[in-house]
C-alpha cells in the first residue's frame, strides 16, 4: 500500500478523520481492492498511531458500505463489488436524485441556481479546454448542490453516499467518461429547475442517472474487481 499511505498524518483534523481520509482514498482509488483485507495492526504500526483512531475510521467507512466486516474473527475488508449490487446502487441513486431534483425544483433560490450555472459553466470551460481533471469534483458538486437546495439534510446526505458508492464501482469499470454528453444532460436538469417545473426536474434526473448506468454496464467490466455473476435484470423506474 504506497500513495495514499506514504503521507505522513498532520495537520488539525483528528487522527481519525485524517486515517479515514486516507483508507478512502485508497478505496477508491483501486489502492486497496475490492475484498482486500484492512489490516489493523500493519496499519497501526505505519502510520505510528494507536489502533483507536483506526477502528473508528473503519466503523465509518463501513457505514458508508466502502468496508465489510463479515465476522468478528475474520477482521474488516474492503467491500466487495457485484454486477447485482453495481445495478442497486444506481437504482438508488436514481430514486434519491430525482426526488432531490422534483423538490428543489419548488423551493430552490435564484442564488443556489446561480452557483448551479456556475458549475455547469465550469465544466463547460474545463471539458472546452481538455482539462479533465477537474470534472469529477465539480459533477459532484453539482448534483449534492441540487440536493442541498431541498433544504433536506438527509436527501443531502444519502445523494453524497451514493455517489460514494457509484464512485467505489468505478475502479473496476474501464471506459472513458462522457463529459460531453454529462453536460448536455445537466442542461436538461437545469432547464427544468429554472422553469420550476418538478416533474421535467424529476424525470431529467431520473434519465441521466439511467444514462450512466447504461454506459457503464455496456463498458468493459473488470471482473477481477467486479463479481460479473452476481447479477439480475435492471429496472430503472
């Protein structure tokens, strides 16, 4: 385990929030793979910190569903990634977001659509530049930020793990993302914000996570970080 685990900890976050940080990182990365054990003790003694800090970490991560315990005796290991499950979690996320978009649509303000066309504008400039870098954050922000504006912090909140999750399936999906065809999609989710339409939100939403899925599942799928044959019929209502 190099990279995320080379850094030394500091700073003025807890111990615990900065071991997290990092186990995360490493998580999502494809640092630490998919059914890969989290070995405390080796941990403990690389970073030169007690093991406290870091069983509160892994408590965390696996309440986000990044970590697995599967029994006291066998330690904690990085959650293992299926096609069956691939597909649950764009189903949930699906739901949320269009739930997200619908609400938001009837309460949010011209200022939080401003910082939305900000986004969009920004990744309008990056992707025209080639700079792609960017992307991923300011996608992220975009959609939480449609969250956000429902004035529920728990759609917040559930919108933030999905995409923790779908981020978690991408380490074994190897296709190139489509930001130009992200764009368009989140004009189509802004158009019906600015018009405070719920329905047109909710159903724009609805479609661009439908749209992600779809690509990603006609993508080569690595099957040695994904569990191909765990899988059912998709139904994306």
């Amino acid at each position: 385990m190099a990279d995320a685990f080379d850094r030394p900890l500091g700073g003025f976050q807890t111990k615990a929030d900065l071991v997290y940080e990092r186990l995360r990182d490493a998580i999502l990365s494809g640092e630490l793979r998919p059914g890969e054990r989290v070995n405390i003790d080796a941990l403990s003694r690389q970073f030169g910190i007690s093991k406290i800090p870091l069983r509160e970490a892994i408590q965390r991560l696996t309440g986000q569903g990044l970590v697995v315990q599967p029994n006291p005796h066998a330690g904690a290991q990085v959650a293992p990634l299926s096609l069956r499950e691939m597909r649950g979690v764009y189903l949930a996320r699906g739901a949320l977001e269009g739930l997200s978009a619908r609400v938001a649509a009837a309460v949010i303000t011209d200022a939080e659509l401003d910082e939305l066309e900000e986004l969009h504008a920004q990744m309008q400039f990056q992707h025209g530049r080639g700079k792609l870098t960017p992307m991923s954050a300011l996608n992220r922000r975009f959609h939480t930020g449609i969250a956000t504006a429902t004035r529920y912090a728990t759609l917040r909140e559930l919108t933030d793990l999905a995409l923790l999750r779908v981020q978690h399936y991408r380490v074994g999906v190897r296709v190139e993302p489509a930001w130009g065809q992200v764009i368009t999609e989140h004009e189509a989710i802004l158009g019906a914000l600015r018009r405070r339409d719920p329905d047109a939100a909710e159903r724009a939403a609805r479609d661009h996570v439908e749209w992600q899925l779809g690509v990603e599942l006609a993508a080569q799928l690595d099957p040695e970080l994904i569990d191909l044959d765990d899988d059912h019929p998709s139904v994306m209502t």
